[in-house]
C-alpha cells in the first residue's frame, strides 16, 4: 500500500511539472510571457553582438585592401541586430531549458506509473513439470 501512495504522488508532481513546462513554453511563444533573460541587450549604447556588414567585409578583404578602399565610408548596415539576436538566443535557451524540466517530469511520472501497477511474478516453481501449466 505504501508503494501505491509514493507512486500516486510521484506520478501527480510529475504531470504537474510537464503541465507547467508545456504551459509555460506555450505563452512565451505566444508572447504572453518573457523567456529567461540569459543574453542580455543593452538598447542605449551600439552592442557589439550585432552582425554587421562592413564587419564582414573588412575581415573577407584584410588581405588586398589599398588606400581607395580605406577613403570609402560605407553604410552601417545590421544583418542582424542585436536584439533580435538575444531574443533567439533566449528563446533557444528556454526551449531548451522547458525540454530538460519536462523530460524530468516524465521520469517522475514513469517512476509513479510503475510503482502504481501490481508486479506480478510466476515462479517456475509452480509449474508442474508434466504438463508446464501452472498449479
């Protein structure tokens, strides 16, 4: 009786964790809710974490530049600014973080399952040996 108590009440957290991680992983991708801030932006100041296109440029021509090229000032043009690459970045980070929580919530709920079911065992003991059925 004891083992059905532990394997009810583990297999309650365990669904518990994996509805919160789907419901949580749901409303930040709706944009209901923030993901976790691991990569932060700084709005005020030019981040460095930008792609930027003269960047690019200057690191593919480092080795044939000539005093005409230097004199030009080109446009600063992002590929990809950084906000929204923070804001992918901490979307990956979250999804992957949810994925981890609630692969640990179906173990829970796994360990539960099994403690819940009755465990039957046959022992070979029992089976007559003429006729191989059990007595």
């Amino acid at each position: 009786m004891n083992e059905k108590v532990s394997g009810y009440s583990l297999l309650l957290v365990g669904l518990l964790i994996m509805i919160f991680c789907v419901v949580n992983v749901f409303m930040v991708f709706t944009n209901k809710a923030k993901p976790f801030q691991v990569f932060n932006t700084e709005s005020n100041s030019k981040s460095e974490s930008s792609l930027n296109i003269n960047d690019l440029l200057k690191q593919i021509q480092s080795g044939n530049q000539n005093a005409f090229d230097q004199s030009i000032q080109q446009p600063n043009i992002d590929i990809l600014p950084a906000e929204v690459l923070n804001q992918s970045l901490n979307l990956t980070t979250h999804f992957f973080l949810m994925s981890f929580i609630l692969g640990f919530g179906y173990k829970l709920a796994s360990l539960g399952t099994q403690l819940i079911r009755p465990i039957n065992v046959k022992l070979k003991s029992n089976l007559d040996p003429s006729t191989n059925k059990v007595n």
